[in-house]
C-alpha cells in the first residue's frame, strides 16, 4: 500500500537539471583560486620530464617563462616557484645567493607578467641542501631549528628582492614565520605577505615532488619536524595560531584531500586566507589510475578540487591549475 502523503520532502527537484544544479550550488571554483607549483632546474637547455607526474617539468628558465604565460593567460591567480640548482652543499647556499636560480627565473617572471598573476616563491632548505634535508644540520646529523631560522630569513630576502611578491615557508621549523617576518621588515620588505605553510604533514604524499624537486633526504626522514598524520588532536591549530601571532598573512593545510577535517578546522578558527596543497602523490595517483583507464580524469580532477573547496580552502595550490583554469573559462 502507498502512502499518499510520503515522501514529503523531495530533495531530487533542485538536481532535475543541468541549469538548476549549477544556479543551487553551493561551491564554485574560479580560475584565481589556484595556484600553479612550478620546478625551474639550472643548467638544463630542454624542459626535464618529471617520470612520476606526467605533464609536470622541471623547465629551463624560458620554459618556465612560456609556462608561466599560459597560467596567467588562463587566467590562474598565482604560481609558487620551485628550484633545482646545479651544485648543493651543506647549509643550502643556492637558496640565498642573489643569483641562484630561484632568484633569477623570478627575476624573469616579473619582467615577464608584472602582477598579471602572483609570483610566490617557496622558501625552504631542502632542494639547495646536498643532504636534503629542510634545514642546516647539526654534528649529531639533527636539523639545527634556530641555525636553519638565520638560513630561512636570508632566503626570504634573497627571494624579495628577486621580486618574489608572497614568501611561502615549508620547513617546519620552530619561528620561521617570525623569523622571516623580522627579517623582511628589516630589509624594507614590510608590504611583502607571509603565506605560511602552518599545518603540514610528514606525509607519504609529497613522494613524486621529491623527484621533480631533487630533494629527497639522503638519509633519515622529516618526521622530527613535520606534523605526525597521528598527532595530537590539537597541533595543526596550535601552530596556525602561532604561526599567526608571529605575522602570518595567510595559513597553509598540506596534503590536501587526505585533510580535509584539519582544512576545517583551520577555515573555521582563522579570519585570514587559507590554502590548500593538492601535492604531488595526489597528482600522480589520478594520473596514473587515469592513464590506465580505471577512472574519469577530468572528473575525479574537478571533484577534488571542489571538495578542497568545500572544506574551506580559498586558494588551492594544484598542478592541475592551468588545465582547470581553462576548463572553468
Ligand atoms: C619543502 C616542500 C615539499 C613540498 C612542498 N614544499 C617537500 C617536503 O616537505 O618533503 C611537497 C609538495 C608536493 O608533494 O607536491 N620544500
């Protein structure tokens, strides 16, 4: 027997169709919320492949320069900028040295594009460290927090006068934002944003960037200093509201889709911008399982990237940015 009065509540009529899902949405992407991550390798006279993430290079400065033109003519709001140097030593000097590679290939991008798009840069020890770890090490083989802070702060400034227009710390230490902070302010570089990368985890996920940055740590792990996936309930809002007492403009949640709850957590305890890191295992997972024809590529692309948003990220950081933004537009 049916009852008449049942279902009351039809939720189907707003999924009819097409036009009526999209008018109800409640998530949209936009072409400015991303950003691209972008790898610029020294010495290199062709764009290098990255075997792990298809699609991705390490570029040559022209190339990076042509890459980078596409992601602003697509519209794309910002590229956060990578380096691989020729010769790596112990405390990282390539990272500082006003002619390293990060320096100058942001030196070109701003001739380039100005501030059509935002020109970020990451600042961090490990791919300038020929033991890759994210900071300066101690006789015992430990990451010396306080003597990696001095090695961070010059980077920044290193980085700022290049023309880099966002300072991105992912090292994990102790201070850096503050230490970068001070740093910056006293080398005239007040008006420059810190976007910290304050929750990041010592996640499995990062393992193909490690080959498209040349960084893996030659012996040990990042345990010790990046966020346990494990930890205390707790931490990754301890040290966003520390890396914000110490003047960060905009925090940072990294891996992305396996944190989402932390992502919520931080959207709903910050009044500042928050991002997300779609990073590189979680790029070469769809792109493998794509290129096998086990799944949808375009679709588990865009269902992710929304479900980031979703979770409360203003920016999302994927390598996927200008192939969206150009889907989006
Ligand atoms: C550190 C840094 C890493 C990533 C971004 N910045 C590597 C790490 O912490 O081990 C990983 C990004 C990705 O996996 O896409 N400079």
């Amino acid at each position: 027997m049916t009852d008449a009065r049942f279902p009351v509540a039809r939720p189907r009529r707003l999924r009819r169709t097409a036009a009526m899902r999209r008018m109800v949405a409640g998530t949209r992407l936009h072409p400015a919320d991303l950003v691209l991550p972008m790898f610029v390798k020294e010495g290199v006279t062709e764009p290098v492949p990255v075997g792990s993430m298809p699609g991705v290079f390490q570029h040559t400065r022209d190339s990076l320069r042509k890459a980078a033109h596409e992601a602003a003519e697509a519209g794309v709001g910002g590229l956060i900028l990578f380096g691989v140097p020729a010769v790596k030593d112990a405390r990282g000097s390539a990272a500082d040295d006003p002619d390293g590679v990060v320096q100058k290939a942001v030196a070109d991008l701003r001739a380039d594009l100005g501030d059509a798009l935002t020109i970020m840069t990451d600042t961090c020890l490990d791919e300038f460290t020929d033991h890759g770890h994210c900071g300066v090490l101690t006789p015992d083989g430990e990451v010396d927090n306080d003597a990696t802070l001095e090695r961070y702060a010059s980077a920044a400034v290193a980085q700022a006068r290049a023309g880099s227009q966002v300072i991105a710390p992912s090292g994990m230490m102790d201070g850096q934002v503050g230490a970068i902070r001070a740093a910056l302010d006293a080398d005239g570089f007040s008006h420059i944003p810190i976007l910290a990368y304050s929750a990041k985890y010592a996640s499995a996920f990062y393992g193909p960037f490690r080959e498209a940055a040349e960084c893996a740590p030659q012996f040990g792990d990042r345990n010790a200093y990046q966020q346990d996936p494990a930890g205390p309930i707790g931490e990754a809002l301890r040290e966003v509201r520390l890396d914000l007492a110490e003047g960060a403009d905009a925090v940072m949640v990294k891996p992305a889709l396996p944190y989402l709850d932390i992502l919520r957590q931080v959207r709903d305890s910050v009044d500042v911008p928050v991002a997300a890191y779609q990073v590189s295992g979680e790029y070469a997972m769809v792109e493998a399982a794509a290129a096998n024809g086990w799944v949808d590529r375009e679709r588990i692309i865009m269902e992710s990237l929304i479900a980031i948003r979703r979770a409360g990220a203003d920016m999302i950081l994927t390598y996927w940015a200008t192939e969206v933004a150009r889907r989006l537009s």
